[in-house]
C-alpha cells in the first residue's frame, strides 16, 4: 500500500498506523479519532470506511464499486451518524433514538461488504441517554461491526467511552501544507490560499469550505467589526451585546475564535511580527489599531480570551463570561478611525 491511494492531505503518521493495522487484520472494532474541529477527522474515518471494504489491490482503491459508493454517502453497510439539525441557534444533539437505530442495524447481516461500519460525527454531541446506550454496544459489538467516532471534545465524552476505543489524536497541518493543498487540489488562486492557510490555523477542512463559502467570509466581516466597535462603545451597549450573543450558542465559539485572532494579530503588530498575521488582508487597519491601545493591556485581555473556549467548553455560563470579556476589552486612545 501507499500513502496515494488514500484521499488525505496531510495526517501521514495516522494512515500508516491504520494501513499497518489493515495489513495485520488489527484494526480495533472501535476507533476514535480526536482533534479540532475540521481537521480531516471525517474525511479520515470515511477513506478508512473505504478501505475496510475495499475490493481492489491497493485498499483503499478509489475505482473499485465499494470506493465509489462510500465516496458518494450510499453504500448500504457504511453509515453516518450524526447530530440532529440545530435549533434557535443551539447546537445540534445525536440522541438515543439515533443510537437505537444503529444497534438495530448492527444487528443485521450486512448486504454486500464483509462488515458493516458506523461513523458517528461530534459523539461530544451525544446526550447522556444516547452516551450510554452507545457504551453498550461498545462493550459487546456484533463481531461483524465496526464503529469509527469522531470528536472535536474528547474530554466532553465519557471516560467509559474513550476506554474502549483506540484513540488517534489527529493535530493540526503546517500552514505551508494547508496552503499548498488549497492551490495544487482545490485550484485556489495563491493570494487566497495564502490568506486562508493562515486563518485556518492548521485545519484544512475549514480552509476549504471557506473557498467558496460567502455567508462565511460575510460573517466573519461583520464580527471582526464587532469586535473593534466594542472597544469604543460604552458598559451598557456591551453587556447588550453579550446578552444577544449568549442567546447563539452555534455562533459563541467560532466568534470568539475570530477576537482571539483579531487581539493576538494586533499583539503582533505592537511587538513588531507582523509577518506572523493570521488576518494578513486586514495588515493596514491591524497597524492602524494598534497604536492606540497599551501592549500590556492587549496582553492581559488576550490570555483572557485565550481562556474562554476551555470554560465555554466546560458548561461555564454563556452570558456571564462574555458580560467579563465585553466590560475587560482595553480601553482604546483617541486615533484615526
């Protein structure tokens, strides 16, 4: 086997694990595969979908009517399971009804492959009744079944869980790999590419479904500039705002990514790295900015955000965080607008 036949850009050392074990007859009836969000996580557990079921030479073969239909999401014994629809801005919950439909399925023969296999998305998503029942299948899985999860949050999942899985850990790619996929595969012009390996902070996934994402590109204008605005605005026009983004708790983590980046590039700017942007279209308004606020505030404030999504993750409370994060913003000095 090579390392071609697989459809991953990047995450090497984690498909010459699973080609090892594919090649032993080791592969565990549970994998999980762990990492930030957009990485590659699915992407990886459906090539390994394929290759579990593959019927060419080289596994996974890509051409073969196997390949083919796992590529397309129909193959009758390869199944996504994921989390149901977000509603008013919630996250979305894989519950225990999905998870007794899978125990169903898993129970019967599979109909063409050897094996019938489970990717399940975002099991942190999982609500205690569906954490549970999954636990059980976990413990005595049908001996022709195998369940491949991901998660973003592996710390979120129950210790019982994770202790019956392999886990791979899967970390982010070098910006220069990020941006040379996006040119070389996804034809990105190298500008674009550029611009977008370096807001992706190593996840791939989120580069590309940015390429051609415009309500994506427009929200995060329209937060950046939230951001700044929060600055000159007074105690009551921020906690107004902390309270109407406490209300989208889909929205909460990926903004406060976006202040985190606006905060540590200004960071940048003020200690003279400016070559290390994220936000490298913003590079004039960043030089701008960062005169009028003291580096030493800008540092506080940034380890302070930089806190934030690991709380938010713990269950903290929404409102009250972003109540601390809006009323600490620096205190900018009169400048050019």
């Amino acid at each position: 086997m090579t390392l071609s036949t697989w459809p991953i850009f990047g995450h090497h050392w984690a498909v010459d694990l699973l080609e090892r074990g594919l090649r032993a007859g080791r592969l565990p009836h549970a994998l999980l595969l762990a990492g930030p969000a957009q990485i590659g996580k699915r992407t990886l557990a459906t090539a390994l979908a394929a290759a579990l079921i593959c019927t060419g030479a080289e596994k996974p073969c890509g051409q073969c009517r196997a390949c083919r239909l796992v590529q397309r999401g129909v193959h009758p014994d390869v199944r996504l399971v994921a989390a149901s629809d977000s509603e008013r801005g919630r996250e979305g919950v894989l519950k225990i009804d999905q998870i007794r439909e899978l125990q169903r399925e898993a129970s019967l023969a599979p109909m063409e492959a050897p094996r019938k296999i489970f990717i399940l998305r975002e099991l942190e998503r999982a609500n205690l009744p569906a954490a549970n029942a999954l636990l059980k299948t976990l413990e005595e899985p049908p001996a022709q079944v195998t369940l491949l999860l991901t998660s973003a949050r592996p710390h979120a999942l129950l210790p019982t869980i994770i202790s019956r899985c392999q886990v791979l850990n899967l970390r982010t790619l070098p910006r220069q790999q990020v941006s040379e996929a996006l040119a070389t595969h996804w034809q990105a012009p190298a500008e674009q590419a550029e611009l977008l390996a370096r807001l992706a902070d190593g996840r791939l996934g989120w580069a590309v479904q940015r390429l051609t994402d415009s309500p994506a590109w427009e929200e995060r204008t329209r937060r950046l500039a939230e951001v700044r605005q929060l600055a000159g605005q007074s105690r009551l026009q921020r906690l107004a705002y902390a309270d109407e983004l406490s209300r989208s708790p889909a929205a909460l983590l990926p903004t406060l990514t976006l202040w985190i980046s606006w905060w540590r590039d200004l960071l940048l700017v003020q200690q003279g790295c400016a070559g290390a942007l994220r936000n490298v279209d913003l590079a004039a308004e960043l030089a701008r900015e960062a005169a009028r606020f003291d580096p030493g505030q800008v540092h506080r404030y940034l380890a302070r955000l930089q806190a934030a999504p690991a709380q938010i993750n713990q269950n903290a409370n929404a409102r009250l965080l972003l109540e601390t994060l809006v009323l600490h913003i620096p205190a900018a000095q009169p400048g050019p607008a």
